[in-house]
C-alpha cells in the first residue's frame, strides 16, 4: 500500500510542494520515511498538523501530538529494483511479476524492508512478506512505475521468514470485521482452554483438540488465526502443504511429527494448518503418498489429546474434499462457517480497512457496503487498496 499523509492546503504552500508529491518525514527519534502529498481541509487536519495512519506512526516511532520535521523530498522514477525474499518463500522465479505488481506506486529507498501480500498457489489467500530492497536505480528514494524493471536477489534477505508467526503482523480481534459471531465461537474453542486449563479439569471433561474453519476463499480464516495468534499469547506454528509434502518415502510423516512435538514442547501451543484439504484430501481419492501424510496427522491428533495444551486450528474452502476421518469427535471437535458478510459486516470491513487511509471528500463507507453483495473480506480490502 502506498504511503500517503493529508495535509491541509497552507502547509502544503509553505513546503513548496503539491498534492501528488512527495515529502520526506523525520521523526523525534531520528526515523524517516517519504510519502506521498494528499490535500485536505484545515478543519479535518488542523493547522500545521500531518495526518497519517498507524504504520507510518509507528514506523516513525511517532505518537499524537508529538512533532515531526517535514521537507520535500526528490523522487525519481526508478528504472531498476533489485529484491531479496525470505529463505522460506518457494517458486521464487515465479513472484516476480507478482511482487512488481504489489510495489508499483511505493516509494523505496536502498536497504530498506517492506511488506507485500503474496499469494498462495492457490490464488485465494494471502499472507504478508517481508522483502529486502538490495539496489535501486537510481539511488532512492524512488518510486516503483509500471514498467520498473524488479530482479530477484539471487542472496536471501536478512528480514526473516515469510510471516511463519500469523500473528506477527500485529492482527487483533478488533481488525477482524464482520465475524463477531464466528469468533466469539473460536474463542470458545481455543482462547478459553488456554486461559483457563483449570476449569475443564474440575468439570471432568477434555478441552477441544481443534477447530476447522471453512469457507470461501477470502471470507477472513487466516485472519481470524492471525489474530489469535496475537491475543491467546500461546507458541503459534504455521504448517502448509509444501512446507510438509517431501519426494522422499517417509520425510513428510517425519516432519508432521517433529511440527507437533515442537508444539507440545512450548504447550500452550496453536498449531495453524492452512489448507488443510491440501494435506488431508479424502484417502480414496488419492495415492499411497498422500494416504500416509493422512494417517500420520489423525495419529498426531489423537496423540494430542493425552493432556498437552494443543489446539489445531484448520483451515478450509473445500470441506467436503478432507478426509471424513478428521471431523470425527476428539479431533476437529468444532466446524465454524466462515461466510459471506452481510451490509453491516461489510461496513464494519470497510471502517477497518479505512481507518488507516486518507479518504477522498464525499466517499460515502455506508453506500459503498449496501452496494457491494456478495463482496467477501478480501474483495473489500482490495476496494479500498485499490480506490
């Protein structure tokens, strides 16, 4: 997402500069960041005042009321960015066309990090990665056109893996919009047992193993784990198919039990399979391969239910293609629906998403939700990123 601060017209006149251009911003701790200009009236910004959202906030380590020094900043169009990803982010020759298109728009400058959405295989998740800008030309800060040449790194960034912690995002209940049912519901299952270990003992019965999440794609299921990851506090680790499937006989039922043992080790723990159908299709419907990596998770989840604070929180688009075996009671003990917002879920989407973006006069959120049926998280998200 672009960075865009509003400033009110007589600021913007004493800088020199113009809506559309570009400043560069100092913090009182010595950050800076170069965003670009966007007007707004001085009763909405007050006289001499920056508006900008949480990230730019915290990246200039900045908090309300505070001052921040302001001058122009030359931008250039940058003819060449050279990237390095995280270790852990396979296909690489293949996000190229996908990065560049996550950056166009983005002011980068040389050394820095900056997070984009990557989406999976599949075309219908995303989840947030770190990138290196390695060079640019010329020297930044630059900004990244539609016909800026974006290489690949053959050297692996320093950043860290791809977001393997959901919840290293910073994602809390309070971004998760339109599902208050659904995830009061997942709280039940996960959040109460971690908290609380006590009060399943003294009524005599098991705490859920798991909780399956299924929907369409987009409805918000790696959200809603990204933010429990955050909120319950517990070791959180991310499985996905790749991560598990191996050519090598007897590899990929190794690495799933070395996954949960690292769980039960630092109980109380969430492990988060992401597609799950991906990993556990239905076992006639496959080969000797894939009926082994089946047999060996429902063997790791009856195993954890001998005490260890494990919860497994699946997710899904496709619930009907997952082994039958897996929904039995004592393993995926809850099936939440994660679905469609209605008008006012959409609405609330809307808020979240925009609660961080300088809006143009006139954008009516409201009318934007009654008029987008059928729109899921993910297409609400884009709506603003992209309007």
């Amino acid at each position: 997402m672009k960075r865009v601060i509003a400033l009110e017209r007589e600021t913007i006149t004493a800088l020199g500069t113009e809506p559309g251009e570009y400043v560069s911003l100092e913090g009182p701790t010595g950050e800076s960041v170069v965003a670009e200009v966007t007007s707004r009236p001085s009763e909405e910004t007050g006289a001499r005042t920056v508006r900008l959202d949480r990230r730019l906030a915290e990246r200039l380590d900045v908090a309300p009321g505070e001052t921040v020094r302001a001058e122009p900043a030359d931008v250039r169009s940058a003819e060449r960015v050279e990237i390095a990803l995280p270790e852990d982010v396979p296909s690489r020759e293949a996000l190229e066309l996908s990065q560049r298109d996550a950056l166009v728009g983005r002011v980068l400058s040389d050394g820095e990090t900056v997070t984009v959405p990557l989406a999976d295989g599949s075309g219908t998740e995303t989840r947030n990665v770190p990138i290196e800008v390695v060079a640019l030309e010329p020297a930044g800060p630059a900004v990244v056109e539609d016909w800026t040449s974006v290489v690949l790194s053959p050297e692996s960034a320093t950043v860290g893996d791809a977001e393997d912690d959901p919840g290293a995002v910073g994602v809390t209940y309070d971004d998760v919009g339109g599902l208050d049912e659904e995830l009061e519901q997942v709280r039940e299952v996960v959040e109460l047992p971690m908290r609380y270990p006590g009060l399943f003992d003294r009524l005599g019965i098991d705490p859920p193993n798991g909780v399956l999440l299924y929907g369409p794609p987009g409805t918000g299921k790696t959200l809603v784990a990204r933010a429990l990851a955050n909120e319950v506090g517990a070791h959180f680790r991310t499985l996905r198919g790749p991560e598990i499937v191996s050519k090598y006989r007897g590899e990929s039922e190794q690495r799933l039990r070395e996954i949960f043992e690292e769980a039960e080790a630092n109980a109380p723990a969430v492990v988060f399979i992401d597609e799950i159908d991906a990993i556990a299709p239905k076992r006639e419907d496959v080969g000797d391969a894939e009926r082994r990596i089946v047999a060996q998770l429902l063997s790791v989840l009856d195993d954890g239910a001998d005490g260890e604070q494990v919860v497994v929180v699946g997710t899904t688009n496709r619930i009907d293609s997952i082994d039958p075996a897996l929904r039995r009671p004592g393993r995926f003990d809850r099936e939440i629906e994660i679905g469609v917002p209605d008008a006012d879920g959409r609405a609330e989407i809307l808020d979240i998403h925009a609660a961080d973006v300088p809006l143009s006069d006139g954008v009516d959120l409201e009318r934007y939700a009654e008029r987008t049926h059928g729109f899921v998280g993910a297409d609400l998200e884009n709506l603003i990123r992209e309007g």
